[in-house]
C-alpha cells in the first residue's frame, strides 16, 4: 500500500517525524507548489493529482495543515475509495483569530465525515489548536481521537525522533 505523507505550512523539515519515516520506511511525500503561501484549492489539486497516478490504494500521513487538507478534500473529492485510511496528526485550528494571513484561506474548517477511517492524534498543549477544538474536529470527521500528552505540536520541537508511538498507529490503520 502507498504511503503519502502530507506536510502542512511550510513543509516538514529533515528532523520531523515525518521526513524521517520517509527516510526509514519509503513513504512518500506529496510536494506542494507552495509551502509559504498554502491555497487550499491548490493544496487539494495537488492531492487528487498524486493519488489518481496509480490505481493503488493510499494511507494518508498528514500534519498539521495536512490534516485540514485531508478532509477539505475528502468533502470535495470523487476519487476518496482510493484512500484506505488516513492518520491526522496535530490538526491546527484555522479558525483562530491568531492564525497568521497565509492560513486565512483555510477557513471554514471543513467538518465533513470523512469516508475512510482516520486518526486523529493531538497533544495537549498545541499551541495551534487546543484539546475541544482537536476532538470537535475528531468527531465532525468520524475519526478515533488519540491523546498523545503535553507533546507541544507534535512537529521537529517535540523531540519525537521516529516517534514509534506514531508508526504503531500507522501499522493499525494499515492492518485493519
């Protein structure tokens, strides 16, 4: 099974989890065309694009912004059953008045069930979301929702490494 790895704003660095699964495990990485100036039209292009070029089906990697593209493309999307299952993790909450002008184009949340099974991970003290607004999100999508602790945004400065706890998440989406 394909695995796709969705960064979210500004792309996952070499010491994310996320890069670093790329590395130890061969996932793959759906590139966008801008990190900086994230268009959620664009965004989800760019998604559908990736998955309709094999008939394989996908399990679906995503952080951060990548989790809000997840089911912005889910609601829109003809092509979902080329999904197998999704794990989401840290969700950022667009909605926030503090979120920066280049996420504006992220609102509204979309709060469509998705139509695959989906994780949600999300740690008690995001500064990007918080814990209701995380398992608001969780529910809306019909996703199982994972409390992963005080691990800030679960990004490169939680000092996660490989982060197994994740990978073993990963494994359960895979295999059920």
């Amino acid at each position: 099974m394909r695995i796709l790895t969705l960064p979210g704003w500004q792309g996952s660095p070499a010491t994310h989890w996320q890069s670093r699964w790329e590395r130890l495990c061969g996932h793959r990485r759906v590139e966008q065309h801008d990190w900086l100036q994230p268009r959620r039209g664009d965004w989800m292009a760019r998604l559908e694009e990736v998955l309709l070029a094999q008939p394989s089906p996908a399990l679906l990697v995503a952080h951060s912004l990548g989790c809000q593209l997840v089911a912005a493309w889910a609601a829109h999307s003809r092509h979902t059953a080329r999904v197998h299952a999704a794990l989401l993790v840290a969700p950022p909450d667009t909605e926030r008045p503090d979120m920066p002008p280049q996420l504006h184009t992220w609102r509204p949340i979309v709060r469509t069930r998705l139509p695959f099974r989906a994780t949600v991970v999300a740690s008690s003290d995001d500064p990007y979301c918080t814990t209701e607004r995380a398992a608001e999100m969780a529910q809306a999508w019909g996703a199982l929702l994972v409390p992963a602790g005080p691990l800030g945004h679960l990004n490169a400065d939680s000092g996660l490494g490989d982060w197994p706890q994740g990978l073993a998440l990963l494994h359960d989406l895979q295999h059920d």
